[in-house]
C-alpha cells in the first residue's frame, strides 16, 4: 500500500485540527471553479452579445450557480456523511420524481432539448440523479454488501441503476447522462465486488458491440439512414465529409484545437468562438481553451482534473468506513468520466454525445450539484483518523 | 466485529480502485498525445482554415466603371451589374445529398429557363466540384428573388421542425432538409454594355473582360473609368459586438465628351451607303480598302464625329459576323491567306491564283491581324501620302514666310523638270498661267512646286513640323500614330521638295491633316483636336473640365484669310475652274481642298483620294475631312469627286443639325435634290432608327433616360426653307428667318437681303 502510506504521511500536520477537511482539494476545485467562469466568460460573451444579452450574462448566471454550489459544499462538507445513508431511498425517488416531472408542464426546453425544469431557478434532474445515484447505491451496497456477491442480486441493483438511466434516456433524451449514470453505478458495483472478472467480461461485450456498430455503419453495411444516431456515427468518421451539418461542431471544434499550437493565441483571443464553435462556452469549451492557453493551458486543465481525481482517491481509500469510501469512488467515477469522455468528444476521439466539462462548461445545475458531490467529499475527508 | 469489518473498504477495493485511476490516467495521456498530434498533423491547415473562416465574412464591392457620353448627355457607353449563377457541387452534396433537391426545387422556380434536370444529373456525377457556371449575366430582381424564396423555405422547415418537435417525432424533424444556401451562389460581375452597338465604335473601343479598356477612349482613359474596389467586413469592437463595415465602392468616373451621336450616326450611315454602292463597282472586293472621316469644330479642336469602315459590335467585339471584312485581305501575307482561305501553300506558290477571288468574310474572321484592323482606327493609327489636300499648307508656309507675296503668277506648262526628273501636273496640257489661288482651286502641281522652290526646304520643313507632321497630335485615344519614320528630314533634296509640296513622298495621319487644316482657316491657331471635354464623379460633380487647348499661332491670321480664300476657290468658283464644286452642300459656301495621293508601288497607279471641307467659307464652323483608301473606281486618279460627294451627302445633313443656316440661294436643281436628300435624313436609316437602339436602350436606370428615340434625334433640328429664298423658316408660325440671327424678317427687308 505506496500510495496509502504516502498520504499517511502527508497530512501529518492535520493531526493538530482532527476533523480538517482536505485543503488542497479545496483550493483545486476553487481554482477550477474561477478557471471555469473566466473561460466561460471568454467563449460566451460575443454569443451572448449577439443574442442580444449583455456580454457578461453566462458568466452572471453560472456566478450565481456556482457561488450557491460553494454554499452547498461548504454545508454538507460540516455534515456528518453518515446521515446521507438515512436519505438513501428518498435520494433515488427524489431523483426518479425529479425526472418524472419534466413531462408535466413544469418541463422546460432549451435548445430544443426538453430537460429541465423550472422551478423558479431552471434544474437539470439529470444532474440530481447523478448525485442521488451516488448517495443511493453507496447506501444499498453498504447494507446489500453479500447480495451484491451474487448474481441475482447483481441484477437486482443493476435494475435499480438502469430505472433512473433508462428514464434521464426516455424523458430527457439524454443518452450520455444516461451512461454516466449507469457507468457510475456499474463501477461502483466493481470495485465492491470481491470479483473482476465478471465486470471486466461485461464491459469488453459492451465495448465490443459498440465496436462492431460502428464497423458495421462505416463499411455500409446497414444504411445510416435507418436512425438519427446512427448517421451521427459516419459524421463522427468522417466529420469534414458533413461539415456544414451533423459534422459542424466537432471539425470546428478541431480547427480551434489545431489553430491554438503549443502556447494558444492568449486568453481571450480566439476567434472559433465568434461563431464557428456553437455554444462554445457548452460542451466544446476545452476546444476554445485549446485554441486560447493551447496545449500547455490543455495540459495544465488535465493536470489539474488528475490532482482532483488523485485527491478523490486518496479520500476514498483512507475513508473510515466502506460507506465513505463508496460514496467518494462514485463521485470520483463521476468526475473521471466526465472530464475523460468530455476531452475525448472534443478531440473527435469519442462520438459526439454531449457531455459537460466539469465546473467549467457553462450549466447552472451541472455546478451545483458537483460541487455538493465535492461537499460529500470534503465531509468523508474530515472524519479520515489520523496516525 | 464481523459486520464492521465487512463493511471496511477492503485492500482488494483500494486496489482495484488504484487500478482504475491508472487507466484514467492513462485515457489522459491518450488525450494529450491526441491533442499533440492534431496540432502536429493538422495545425497549419487548421489555423487557414480558421483564419479563411473569418474572411470569409469580407467580401469585395465592386466598382462600378465609368459611363462614355456625348456632348448631349447620351450615353454611349456604360457598365452595368449582372449575375452569374454557379452551383457549387460539392456544397450542394453536404450531408449524404439531402439538401439537393429541396435547392434545385428553389432553382426550378425562380429560374424556368435552367434545365434542371441537367443541374441535377452533374451534381450527381460531379460531387467533388465546386464552381459551374449556368446562367449568365442575371439582372439583380431575380437573385433577390430566389434568395427570398431560400430564407421563406428555411424558415417554413423551421417552424414545422419546431412543430414536430414538440409533437416528440423527433426523427421526422430531424429529416426535414433545408435547401443548401451556399450551394448555389452568385457572382458578381459588371458588364460594359454599349447602347447603341457600332456606334462610334473605332472612338470608343470596348472592354471584353474585367476592367480593362481596349482601343479609343476605353483604353485612353482606362484609369479614370476605373474606380477602387470596396470592401465590407465584419470586427469585433471594444464591446465584442460584430461590427459590419462597408467601405463603399469608388466608382469610375464618367467621360463627357465632344462626340455628338447624331453626327456620328449621320457620318456612319452615309460611309456605310458609300461602301455599299461602290461594293465591286470596278474590280470584285470592297468599296476602298480604308475610309475614314472626321468632322471636327476647327475654332477649338473638338472632335465631334470619328467614322471609319468597317464597324463591328462593341458588345461584341470578337463577332465579325456581318462586319466587312474582305478590305482587310491585303493584309494578310500570301501564305497566311492560302491558310485563311484553306488553299495549301504548294498550290499557291506552283500557280497563279487569284487568292483574293477566294477571300470570304468567314475565312477572315478568325484571324488576328484581321481583328486588330477592325478595332483600331483608321482616323488615327493610319498614315498615307495627302496629296494635294496638302498645298494650302504650302501656300500659307511660303506667304506667311514671306517667301511670296500671295499674288504672284505662275506658268504651267503641264509639268517640270526637276534634275532627271519630269514631274506632271493632273492636267497634262498645262493650263497656262494661273495665279497661287487658280493654282490651288485647279490643283496645279507646277504652281505649288514653284511656290516650294520660293520657300526653300528649311522654311518648307519648319512649317511642316509646326503644323503638327510627325509628331503625335495629342488626341485622347489610343493607339496614335504620328508618322514620325515618314516624313521628310533636313535631308530632303529638290525633289522630295517638289513632291512635298503638293503631298508626296511623306506620310500624315487623318487627325493631324484635320488639326493642321483646322489652324491653316481659323486664323492659324492649332488646337490640340480632343473628344473628352468634361469627366464627371459617379455624384455629378465635375472633377475636370478640359478648356480647348490652343497651342501655338503657326501662320498669322492675314495669312489664314488668304489661304482660305484660296480653298473656298476650291469649292466656289465655277465647275471648269475648280476641282471640288461637287463638295458644296446646297444653299452653303464652302471651302476646301481635294487631294489625289499616287500610292506606293507608283506603279500600280493606286490611290488615296481626300476632300478636306469647311462650311462656312468665310468663317468656318464644321470641318469635314474624309478619306478613301484605293477607291474600288476605273479610273482612281480622277475619282475625287467620291470623296467630294461622300462630303457633301455628310454635310447636307450636318449642318441644319448644328444650326447653321443656308445662305445661298437654291437653284431649281439644288432644291429637288435636296428634298431627295432630306427624305432620307435619319428615317429609315440603319444606323440610328430601327432596332438599334430602342432594343438597346435598358430600362430602368439612368441610360434610358439618356437613350434617344428616333422622333427625338430629328425633330428638333427640322428646319423647313422657304422655297423662294432658300431661308429658314420659323417651325411654329412658319415666317421667314433670318438666316443669321434666327429673327423673323420684316417683309420690307427681305428683298434687300435677297441675294
């Protein structure tokens, strides 16, 4: 156990205030958070100008989210974690409920997209979920740990997973929140199975239809045209032969990335946000910080989202109880895939399916309930004994 | 403990969890690297492509070229935006193709002349490219139409895509395509457009492609036509709001000049008559190889009509179809014609055929050289040996020398020996002793070389050059020649002297015989001949106005009246004692000067015969100088009465045009002629009724505003004569006028100022 040991020695100094939450963390995501809102300002503000805002609105509005998302993290970063097990099922129906009611009239569209709700502040019930899931399945494996050793009861939470990702699918017609949040569960279940080798065979059978999907649409062998999704797979091959459509985004996220060179044209200089990369301060935000802060501002994003998973990890492996520990691997899964699919969907590597850069696209919801998953973190990291 | 323990985050989870984060880790590093080789590999075409993005929103506006008008306003030459229509194949087939058809369906219907279905079947087949050209030189009314129709289509699939939507077929929305808007696009492009055709073609020269002028005052005045492009471009202001800028367009500045087109089209129809009448009328070919006129105001060098034969569509420069081209075949080397006619070189060279028997406009009309003698301008670029038009310049040199006196009597006896040469007079016989002035209106050889020999060659060439022979005269179009290598130098011996006087043995163009003339009857100012008087901005504002530019008294004015009216005895005296009776247009004093120029090889016995005639005598208004090139005549020598007749047909109908009034009173003979003449003023004239221009004319923008009809042309200049006394009358109440003031005359009057 290195990397146990490593962090037995580093916060030695913890052991004066016991009950200290882990200050490097905090001062990362606070870096990330303000990093966020300059570069969201950055990307958005010809967009939001041309939409006839004033040129500070995104940054407005995420300021406030974000500044809410500190509030919560702080609170639930004093809360004793042990009191969210009380909250485990009304935390999933909450959940489930929360998405339910995007198809009553409280439902909102933006962009075409039905996936909110207004309720008073707009929220994005997926983004609960993803919390709830969290919160719910450390719960459950916590009191389930021998059902979970077997099949049927492998199932079983595998169903309790899919209800909330097949209806953030179904509802909100939003398929890559729905994997995140079936992934987040389905990792979770992994690492506190005694077994791998069941979740390792599953995973390469998954990845291998997806694999073969992809084979399939890219020889001609089933036509595209048989579904909206699938013709997004050849956009994804072959992105400048749809460049004026379905390819748009990711080429022009390309061309920001590959115009930005190794120190990027400066904060504040790009000019694929003028237009060319839509919602430039949404999904593709990396590719404008490409393009601005270039590859040394790519590596230092990365290196700061590998700082905040190894912290994440730290905490999960020295939590005092199994409970904390799963809660922050589900927080960590969550972050590491997020930032993981994020980048890979910007450089092209990965289908373009939609997801959010954490704290630093643009999104009041994402933020807020990031930030309380970061709280939940904080608070396990204070009960870790020292010595 | 055992449920506690269990519940502890075991070693194997720790460990698998570090495991996970490695290949986090590792998914990280796979994206750095994949970062690193998309600036690697695609950086440099990224970072064009970013920056062609952003031009992309900067296009050019361009100029518009100047208009040419005449000195009424007409417009004679102008530029006008059209249109083309490119498809743009592989923009149109974005998307797996689904944009196609909805764009064709939008260019079926705004445009029915396309063939549709042969747009569609090259996108078919041509995927990869991007620029075919369908329609051309499309009015603006109908782009901005089909673009309309593309925003309305757009904007329909939106709100029923928003409608699907919300009906959750989200599929369905999804395939509803819009038309591809950069898949059709238009290009933009002026195209010059000359109203009136042919008109004044060899003054005006044309533009065939961009900007760039072409013969005449197109090419002359290339630069001041020629605006600066414009630009529009969009920034980012202090705000980040995206500015559009226009940097408007300058456009070119528009030429007024001293053309007059009713003149030109008069001088035009009458060559045009000439050449047909005498189309074969000795030997099988043209009328003459060149004819030229120029009518110019001899008091400030203004050009007001430039004509030469053939003329070709400025629209159409590069169509010789209908232009007559076979007085052009001499051109040709001989080989060069076998090819044209398609007759091999062996055959040519082993026999005698008549090449120029074979020669059809059609085996000319491709040929270059063929084409440059169409467009350049024979009034101009041309040299050839005066004749005789040149002995009033002897005259006025050797009187204003004071080498003679101006009343000297001379003998002729038909010709003179010059060392070993015998040169003839025209009249062979001799006509005995004739004065300077008989000597002029017989045209008397003998009389001028002894008026030469007074002067000396010093003295004959000082006044040559200072009448302007080889040198340029300045005239505002291109392509002048000056005949510099063609004119006598201090090398000239007695016999070049001799010839010289009486025009021989060195070359002139038409535009320095017409300038020198024009100074020898003014009262011997030269002005510098010009046709730009004015160059207006696209505003209106005038930016230059160009005062005639006198540039030197060359004789005093005594010695000008003099020689003047020695050329009025040209015209006026009595038919047996003058050469160019046939000249005067009836009810007009005239004067002038025939010329008869003996061509090389002499052998040959070709000619170039001239009249060079002003109206009135005594103080000239209008200057005509017209030149047949080989006159198609049995007997050349004795032909100037072609030159003199083209004269006068010219000026019977110029001069009521420019208000000058008949002074002489008309004999039985001269009225029933000029009815005759009068029935055939303009009306049923090619040149200016008819299609040419009511066809030509554009509606809707200035020029028709400026485009005349043919009522318009005429009516203004009708001038009814009082049958009795030859005097205009007034068109409203029909009284006689006085022919000088335009008053009406008191009946008590009249008969002292009847002639």
């Amino acid at each position: 156990m290195d990397t146990a040991r490593r962090v037995r020695v580093r916060p030695v100094k913890k052991e004066k205030i016991q009950g200290q939450a882990d200050r490097s963390l905090i001062f990362i995501v606070l870096f990330l958070v303000v990093f966020g809102l300059i570069m969201i300002y950055s990307a958005s503000a010809y967009s939001a100008v041309r939409a006839g805002r004033k040129a500070n609105y995104y940054l407005m509005s995420q300021l406030r989210a974000t500044l809410l998302g500190l509030l919560a993290m702080a609170g639930i970063s004093k809360v004793d974690y042990h009191v969210l097990k009380k909250f485990a099922w009304p935390a999933y129906f909450v959940s489930l409920v929360l998405i339910a009611l995007v198809l009553t009239p409280l439902g909102m569209t933006i962009n075409g997209a039905r996936r909110w709700l207004n309720l008073g502040l707009s929220l994005q019930p997926a983004e609960v979920a993803k919390v709830g899931v969290i919160v719910f399945f450390s719960a459950y494996v916590c009191g389930n740990l021998k059902r979970v050793q077997h099949l049927r009861g492998i199932i079983k939470t595998i169903i309790l997973a899919a209800v909330p990702a097949l209806m953030v699918y179904s509802i909100t017609d939003n398929l890559s929140s729905a994997i995140i949040i079936f992934a987040i569960v389905y990792i979770m279940l992994f690492i506190a199975s005694p077994k791998s080798a069941p979740y390792i065979i599953l995973a390469a059978v998954l990845v291998t239809i997806a694999m073969l999907i992809v084979y399939v649409i890219a020889h001609n062998i089933i036509p595209a045209e048989l579904s909206y999704r699938l013709g997004r797979i050849k956009a994804w091959l072959d992105p400048e032969a749809y460049a004026s459509n379905r390819g748009f985004q990711t080429l022009q996220a390309l061309y920001s990335i590959g115009s930005g060179g190794v120190l990027g044209k400066g904060l504040g200089q790009s000019t694929q946000k003028l237009g060319f990369v839509p919602e430039a301060q949404n999904d593709m935000i990396f590719s404008i910080i490409c393009e601005e802060l270039g590859m040394f501002g790519a590596l230092a994003v990365i290196l700061l989202f590998i700082m905040l998973i190894y912290h994440l990890l730290m905490i999960a492996t020295n939590a005092p109880d199994l409970f904390g520990s799963l809660l922050v691997t589900g927080v960590m899964t969550h972050f590491a895939l997020q930032v993981v699919l994020n980048i890979a969907v910007v450089t092209n590597t990965l289908l373009n399916t939609g997801i959010t850069l954490p704290f630093i696209s643009y999104g009041g919801s994402s933020s807020v309930f990031l930030l309380t998953e970061i709280g939940i973190a904080l608070s396990v990291s204070r009960s870790i004994r020292m010595g | 403990m055992a449920g506690n323990k269990q519940r502890k985050f075991t070693s194997s989870m720790q460990k698998k969890l570090v495991v996970l984060f490695f290949l986090v880790l590792l998914a990280f590093a796979y994206l750095i690297i994949r970062i690193a080789n998309i600036n690697r590999d695609n950086g440099e075409a990224y970072k064009k492509q970013v920056l062609a993005q952003q031009s992309y929103d900067s296009t050019t506006l361009p100029f518009k070229r100047g208009s040419i008008e005449d000195r009424n306003g007409t417009v004679l030459a102008y530029s006008e935006k059209v249109y083309n229509l490119i498809v743009d194949s592989k923009l149109l087939n974005v998307d797996d193709g689904i944009h196609v058809e909805p764009t064709l369906d939008i260019l079926q219907k705004s445009f029915a002349e396309l063939d549709i279905s042969d747009v569609r079947n090259y996108v078919e087949k041509n995927p990869g490219a991007s620029y075919k050209k369908y329609l051309k030189q499309l009015e603006s009314n109908r782009i901005e139409n089909y673009n309309a129709m593309i925003d309305e289509a757009i904007s329909a699939n939106s709100v029923r895509r928003d409608e699907l939507r919300k009906e959750g077929r989200t599929e369905e929305a999804d395939a509803i395509a819009d038309p591809a808007k950069n898949g059709v696009w238009f290009e933009e492009e002026y195209k010059r457009k000359y109203p009136y055709n042919t008109l004044a073609c060899d003054v005006l020269g044309f533009v065939q492609t961009g900007n760039e002028g072409q013969y005449g005052l197109e090419e002359y005045y290339n630069d001041t036509l020629n605006g600066i492009n414009g630009r529009s471009y969009g920034y980012l202001n202090a705000d980040g709001t995206l500015t559009r800028t226009v940097k408007e367009a300058d456009d070119g500045y528009t030429l007024v000049t001293s053309l007059d087109t009713n003149i030109q089209s008069i001088t035009e129809k009458h060559i045009k008559e000439f050449a047909e009448k005498n189309r074969n009328a000795y030997r099988t070919g043209p009328a003459a190889d060149n004819i030229g006129v120029i009518i110019m105001n001899p008091n400030n060098g203004e050009v007001l009509a430039m004509a030469g034969y053939p003329v070709f569509d400025l629209n159409d420069p590069q169509d010789m179809e209908g232009v007559d081209l076979t007085q052009y075949a001499g051109l040709l080397s001989r080989s060069d014609l076998a090819e044209a006619v398609g007759v091999s070189v062996n055959e040519v060279s082993g026999n005698e055929i008549d090449l120029m028997e074979l020669v059809t406009n059609e085996s000319l009309s491709d040929n270059a050289i063929i084409k440059n003698a169409v467009w350049k301008n024979y009034c101009i670029s041309d040299t050839y040996e005066p004749g005789s038009t040149m002995k009033p310049f002897t005259v006025a040199a050797a009187i204003d020398s004071a080498s003679i006196r101006g009343d000297e009597v001379y003998v002729c006896n038909g010709a003179l020996e010059i060392g070993e040469h015998t040169i003839h007079c025209h009249n062979r016989f001799g006509d005995g002793p004739l004065s300077v002035k008989q000597g002029i209106a017989k045209s008397c050889n003998v009389v001028l070389m002894d008026v030469a020999f007074a002067m000396g060659k010093q003295e004959w060439l000082r006044y040559n050059r200072n009448f302007g022979f080889g040198n340029y005269t300045g005239i505002d179009l291109a392509g002048e020649s000056n005949g510099a290598s063609n004119v006598f130098t201090e090398k000239m011996g007695q016999t070049d002297l001799a010839v010289a006087s009486f025009g021989q043995g060195f070359n002139v163009s038409m535009i320095q015989m017409a300038a020198g003339f024009s100074a020898l009857i003014n009262g011997g100012r030269y002005y510098e001949p010009h046709l730009v008087t004015r160059v207006v901005n696209s505003e209106g504002a005038v930016v230059k106005e160009y005062e005639p530019k006198e540039i030197k008294q060359i004789i005093s004015s005594d010695v000008s009246d003099e020689v003047r009216d020695d050329c009025n005895a040209v015209v006026m005296s009595e038919p047996e004692d003058c050469t160019g009776w046939t000249a005067r247009p009836a009810g007009y004093t005239m004067g002038g000067k025939t010329g008869t120029a003996e061509k090389l090889p002499r052998a040959a016995k070709n000619y170039v015969i001239s009249f060079m005639g002003y109206v009135p005598a005594d103080d000239p208004e209008v200057l005509c100088y017209v030149v047949i090139d080989h006159p198609n005549h049995e007997d050349q020598s004795n032909s100037t009465r072609l030159a003199t007749t083209l004269c006068k047909d010219i000026m019977t109908e110029v001069l009521p045009y420019l208000n000058i009034f008949p002074t002489v009173e008309l004999t039985d003979e001269e009225r029933e002629e000029l009815s005759d003449a009068e029935a055939g003023f303009f009306i049923g004239s090619d040149a200016v009724s008819g299609n040419a221009i009511s066809a030509n004319a554009v509606s809707g923008n200035s020029v028709s505003e400026n485009s005349i009809s043919e009522n318009e042309i005429y009516t203004p200049n009708v001038i009814q004569y009082d049958p009795g006394t030859g005097f205009p009358l007034d068109p409203n109440t029909g009284e006689i006028l006085d022919p000088k003031t335009l008053l009406p005359i008191d009946e008590n009057v009249k008969s002292d100022l009847e002639y």
